[in-house]
C-alpha cells in the first residue's frame, strides 16, 4: 500500500496512489475519429463539404457549427469510453450541458441480450462478445478496486467535459452508491451535490427473499458550476384531484405563504397534479413491451431519460452518454430537439440505437465514428514502439511475430509478403493502421506462386471496398485458395490475449444482383449471406435459422459510393413488432448515365457488419 499523506476525507484503495504517495494520472490521449457512417445526410451536401481526395474513412475534423442550422450533426461512437472521452476533450471540453451515464455496477451481472431470427417472433439469448466479457474483467477483475479505478479515471474526464451551468447524473443501485457517492464527491464537492433521486419502479416482480424486496435505484446528481439549469417538474397525482391551500412565494418574507383573498381568508385550489419530488415512481420496461423495449439489457424506461432532460437542460442542449447501451438517453435527446454524443464499447449496443434512431420521425442526421486505424496505431506504438512514440522496424517485426502466434502460425525469413506459415498455408498480415489492398493481397499470391505454395492466409484489420470475390476468383486462377480472416479488436486488450480468447473468423461475403427496372434506374438484390465459420455460432442459433436471410438484421445501400464514408441512401431492417426484411432495394435514379460504384452494408443478429462495393454500368 503506498503511504500517502491524507489531508481530506477520501476513500482509498489498493492501486489509487503509486508507490511514492502520488496520485496515479488518468490517461489522457487524443486520437483522431474516422466517420465511418454517415446517416440521414444528402450526398449534396456531403460533397459540398469534401473537397479532397477521398480515403477509405473520413476524419472526423470538427469544424461545424454548434446548432443543426450550423451544420452540427450528432455523433455515435463506438469504443472504449477513456480514450473516447480524451479524444473529444481539445473539441468539447467545457461544452457539454448534460451527462448521464448508466454504468456497469452489479458484480455478478448477466450482460447477455436476446434477439430475435428471421420473420418469425423467435428469441435466442446471445452470450457477451469477448470484448464486452473484456470490459467486465477490466471492471470486475481485481474486485471492487479495479471498479473504483476505472469510475475514478471516467469521472474526472466527464467534469472537463461538462460545461461550467452542466449537470451529471449517474445511474446505479446498492451495489456501489455508497461508493460512488464518495467518488462523485471527491470529484465534485459536497457544495455541488443537488440530489440522490429514488428511481422506484413497483412493478418488478421479485421472488422469495428474506427481506424486503429492492426495488429502486439511485440517480446522483451534480452540477459543476455555482449556475446550472432546472425546471421543476410536475406529474400526476395517483389519487386523482385534490382540494389543496393555494400557496406561493413571498419574496419579502423568503418563505412559501398561504395565498389569501380580499377577505382575508385562505384560498382553495381543486389540482390532479403534484411537484415532482427525488422519489420517482416509473415503471420498469416488461418483457412483453413492444413499442419501446428493444431487448438489451439495462434497457432503461424513456419517462425516466425525459424528465431529467426536461428538468435540468434547456432547449437545443448538449447532452452526452458515454454508456449508452441500447441508446435511451439519444433517442429523448433527439425527441426533446437536443444535441447529442452517444459512446458504448458493444457494437450491438451501436447497432441497436443506431436502429432506434432510424425509427424516430425526422430523426436529424447523425455520424457513426471510432477511433479506428489511430487507436491501432496508438496500441501498436505502446505495446511494440519506443513508449508510443515510434515505429522502427523491429517494432513491425515484433507486431507481425505477436499477430503469427495468435494465429498459431511460425515467423518467414527471406520473403517479402508472406510472414509466416500454419500447416500448409502461408499468412499475410496487413499493417494496423491501413487497410489491406487488393495489390497488396495480388504481391502475396504472386510469392506463394514463386515458391509452390497453394494455400494463402490474409490476415487483416481494414479491407479494400470490393476485393472479395475478385481476389478470391483470381487467387484460384493461379492455383492459390485463398482466405480472408479478420483480425478481431481483442487482440488490442491484454487480458483477452492472456486468456486465450482471440478467434480469427473468415470474413462474411454476400451475392447481390443488380436490377434495372428503367432507363436510369437501379435497383440491388440480395440473393445470398455467407457466415463461413458457422461451427463457431452457437448450436442454439444454428438450429433457429432456416434461409440464409434469417442472419440478416438491417442491409443499406450508397449509391454513390467514392470510397470515403457510407454514406445510408436505402435502408431496411427488422424490428420487435415488424421482423419482415425486404430483400430487394426502392428502386434509385441517377441523373445521368456513368460509371458507378455501389456499396452494400449488411449487419447480422449479432451486430457484425459486412460490406462490398460493385461497380455499375448505368445506361
């Protein structure tokens, strides 16, 4: 334990201070964000804005307004909320007027979620991903300290971010209150604390237990500033109207006083309403909920999200949840007018609010954004660079030695694209921080022609628009097979990598056919969905799916791909109520005959998305 001298009341705990008595400093790095999705935005006025070279992703440069008439577009992102949130300090810090977060704070939680196969209303529960199972051990691994760390880290980043009137709350229950009030107070100060709001919800069933049933949650709130913003709020008074003294405040005496009329008597009022108090009684979201429950765990009620942000913003705020799950706190802010930035590290929590947004009438337009190819290349400057501040050319050896034995393949010397062998098949692995090409993947077919070899792993992290089947075709032509394997984001995570938990899965590929109804017109198909590594899904899901398309959850289309953003022209998903998928696209006009390049997204039940590019001949 390290000796530190205590000046203030605090809570400590093993691995707050270094050994030397000083606080240990909350990382802060700053990486770029790739847009890797556009949604809801004309190509018009995305062309209007871009005037370079196109690139795989944009860079998310931060130069629009702050207003919708300004140009602002609300931001989701997906990743690890630390680096998210010291990525957006240089752009937002001091901006943001509301943050709510729900974080993780049951130890023996179940982060497992139930989705639904195909047309039908069949529900299967899917297991936490490695990631997500990752995040838990990050948070639950050495117990309630490993906890606190990573609260502590959050939460100084969450004050810079708030704007000096912003406002935090923070969702939890009696697990931690006790200890993130302790936190919330450190962070904060005692004179900042406005409320511990009782989160009542009386309709959770609960089981035999010993002692009185729980059945509420707590919500702190916190301003930053002397200033912050309320309006109280009024609800409806379960036992219907009341007759009540009228009251009100009397400046000169600084107290509330009956209201009293010319005869000096007190007045009566006849209300069905009443103040809403730090007692909230809302009801928990049921199994059986169609209109709002999207099956994601933690999933909390909209009337909850509604009142705090009617209470304590003001109209076009901006507000922010870096846990945001199933995305409640974005779809009321987007409700209610607000600004927004949502962040969570499952990418079906990503591909679920992203759904759910799609779903709001006149939802404004949106970004989908990661850190992408600069959190690979600050993760490959750490682990393998000069303390992240270079890359030499043993740094690249030791990252390609590093992928190989997680791949279980052995090192090559005295080649120039192929860098290792499993069995029989040489391996190819593209660089962090760019994605694998097709000239790339047609150098390490033509060494493994050199030197005989027939068989040809591609490992990669990023891929060129549109190589699949042509690379494929190609390596076969030349007496190669070829395979395309993704390299998952668990191998960035140290504990993942420890336990073992890295798989490589063969990229999924889909067939489409490109329909032309009218002169100028198109439409796209989808004629097949091929997950190759099925043996890797579980039985109970395999036995659930009876076509092909019951893997397919949401498909889009850009019909004006430039190999820069997706940018979302066509859109068609299942929801809870409606599980029917169109198979086939509206069809799309173009204003003039050309050479086209289409890109088809796809994302499966599970939230992996899957694109390919065509290129089009439109007469």
């Amino acid at each position: 334990m390290a000796k530190i001298d205590i000046t203030r009341t605090e809570l400590v705990w093993p691995g707050k201070y270094n050994e030397d008595g000083t606080r240990k400093e909350v990382p802060r790095v700053s990486l770029p964000f790739q847009v890797i999705e556009t949604i809801n935005e004309s190509r018009a006025t995305r062309e209007a804005e871009k005037q370079r070279q196109p690139s795989l992703f944009d860079i998310w440069e931060g130069k629009e307004g702050e207003t919708f008439e300004d140009g602002w577009k609300n931001k989701l992102i997906w990743g690890d909320n630390l680096l998210v949130m010291g990525s957006l300090r240089e752009k937002f810090a001091g901006k943001i007027d509301l943050i709510y977060i729900d974080p993780p704070f049951a130890t023996g939680a179940d982060f497992s979620f139930t989705t639904q196969i195909g047309d039908s209303d069949l529900e299967i529960t899917k297991d936490q991903s490695i990631i997500e199972e990752k995040a838990y051990r990050d948070t639950w691994g050495a117990g309630i300290e490993s906890y606190l760390t990573m609260m502590l880290e959050r939460l100084s980043l969450l004050r810079e971010l708030l704007s000096d009137t912003g406002s935090l709350l923070v969702h939890c229950d009696w697990h931690v209150g006790f200890l993130l009030r302790c936190l919330l107070e450190e962070q904060f100060g005692s004179d900042h604390f406005l409320n511990e709001i009782i989160w009542y919800y009386y309709n959770k069933f609960q089981g035999n237990v010993n002692h009185f049933a729980a059945n509420h949650d707590l919500i702190f709130w916190y301003r930053k500033g002397e200033n912050y913003y309320f309006t109280p709020q009024k609800e409806k008074r379960l036992e219907g109207k009341v007759r009540q003294i009228k009251r009100m405040w009397d400046k000169e005496k600084g107290a509330i006083v009956n209201v009293k009329g010319p005869d000096g008597k007190v007045l009566y009022q006849e209300t069905d309403e009443r103040a809403v108090d730090d007692v909230w009684r809302i009801s928990m979201l049921q199994p059986a909920d169609r209109t709002e429950n999207v099956g994601f765990p933690t999933q909390k009620p909209e009337a909850m999200l509604r009142r705090i942000l009617e209470a304590a913003t003001s109209q076009g705020a901006l507000v922010a949840d870096f846990f945001c799950g199933s995305g409640t706190t974005l779809a009321v802010a987007e409700k209610l007018g607000h600004r927004w930035i949502g962040c969570d590290l499952s990418r079906f929590a990503i591909h679920t609010t992203r759904k759910r947004l799609l779903g709001i009438k006149d939802c404004k337009p949106f970004e989908i954004l990661n850190l992408g190819k600069y959190e690979r290349q600050y993760w490959q400057g750490v682990t393998f660079g000069d303390k992240g501040k270079s890359i030499t050319e043993q740094a690249l050896y030791e990252y390609l030695a590093f992928i190989l034995k997680l791949y279980g393949a052995q090192p090559l010397v005295g080649l120039t694209h192929l860098h290792g062998k499993q069995g029989k098949a040489m391996v190819h692995i593209g660089a962090a921080d760019a994605p694998v090409t097709i000239d790339e993947i047609n150098a390490a077919v033509a060494e493994c022609v050199q030197v005989r070899q027939t068989e040809l792993h591609v490992l990669g992290w990023e891929w060129e628009m549109g190589l699949y089947d042509l690379m494929v075709a190609e390596a076969k032509k030349q007496g190669v097979r070829l395979l395309l394997l993704q390299i998952p984001r668990e191998v960035m995570e140290q504990q993942a990598v420890d336990k073992g938990d890295i798989q490589f899965f063969e990229l999924a590929y889909l067939e489409v056919d490109i329909g032309r109804p009218a002169k100028l017109s198109m439409t796209v198909t989808l004629k097949d969905f091929v997950i190759p590594n099925t043996e890797l899904i579980p039985e109970e899901v395999r036995s659930k799916v009876k076509k092909w398309s019951d893997y397919i959850d949401y498909w889009a289309v850009d019909w004006h791909f430039q190999n820069d953003t997706f940018m979302q022209d066509w859109v068609t998903y299942r929801t809870r109520k409606n599980r029917k998928l169109a198979l086939t696209s509206d069809p799309h006009t173009y204003d003039r005959k050309g050479h086209y390049r289409v890109l088809v997204k796809v994302v499966d039940i599970f939230g992996n998305d899957t694109s390919q590019a065509f290129d089009v001949e439109v007469q």
